[in-house]
C-alpha cells in the first residue's frame, strides 16, 4: 500500500488500494424487505481494512473511528462484493486507511462504487495497549 497525503475521492471507475476481502452478499445478510443490512457491508469492510492494518503495523490493531462513511449504492443479493484499502496516513500510534468496497452485478462489466470512508486503527500490544508503530522502508509499501 502507498501512502497518501490527500484524500482518495473514490469516484473513478477503478477501486483505489489493495483487495483485502472478495464474498458474496447472501440472503443470510438482508433484512425483513430483502436489502442487504448496511452493518453486515460495514463489516466486511472493517474485517479487510483491519487485516491491511495489521499487515502495515506488524501488530495487532483495533478499530477507534470511522469517518466519512458514505453510502452511494445499494447491494443486491448475488453481488460480489470487493474490499479495497489504501492507506491515507499513518500516525505515532495510529494508522488511517480509505476503505472502499466494489460490487460486480450479474447484469454488470464493471465494478460499482458502493461504499467508500475511513477507518483509523491503533497498533496494541499484548496488554491492548496502544503501542508505536515501527516504521520501515517496507511499512510504507505493505
């Protein structure tokens, strides 16, 4: 992942990042009216944006924001479904990464932009304290 000082927007027509997480919306994962649960999406990308982060810190790490989370389309039963994670900036402690997740309709050729925002993650120890993340020439092409 490369390091950013701006902002990914999100709006191309490419995910911007690496791919963390591919499933399918089930079912199993929609409400009472056959949506897909908005929780369930914000999990998948929680999940893959929390691997990205361990793999950038080499340590354990813990969800402590999320912030401009955006909603641009639904997600049908049947979509694949791609998290992305590029990182936005990494701090003492802390590392922030734009999470975006994708869907390929049946119906579709290209990728959808469905949710985009950030997620900010802190390095712990043993103790779940947190703990200062040790950069490296690699951390910042994890």
């Amino acid at each position: 992942m490369t390091e950013s000082t701006t902002r990914p927007t999100g709006l191309g027509t490419e995910p911007i990042g690496d791919l963390t997480i591919r499933t399918v919306a089930m079912p199993a994962d929609t409400n009472a009216n056959g949506d897909i649960f908005g929780g369930w999406l914000l999990s998948q990308m929680d999940l893959g944006g929390g691997m990205a982060a361990a793999k950038i810190a080499r340590t354990r790490t813990v969800t402590v924001a999320i912030e401009a989370m955006t909603f641009r389309k639904p997600v049908h039963v049947g979509d694949v479904v791609s998290v992305h994670a590029n990182l936005v900036r990494m701090g003492r402690t802390s590392l922030t990464l734009h999470i975006e997740a994708w869907v390929l309709r049946r119906s579709e050729n290209a990728p959808i932009l469905v949710t985009e925002g950030n997620f900010t993650f802190v390095s712990i120890d043993e103790q779940g304290r947190p703990q200062v993340i040790k950069r490296t020439d690699e951390t910042l092409q994890a």
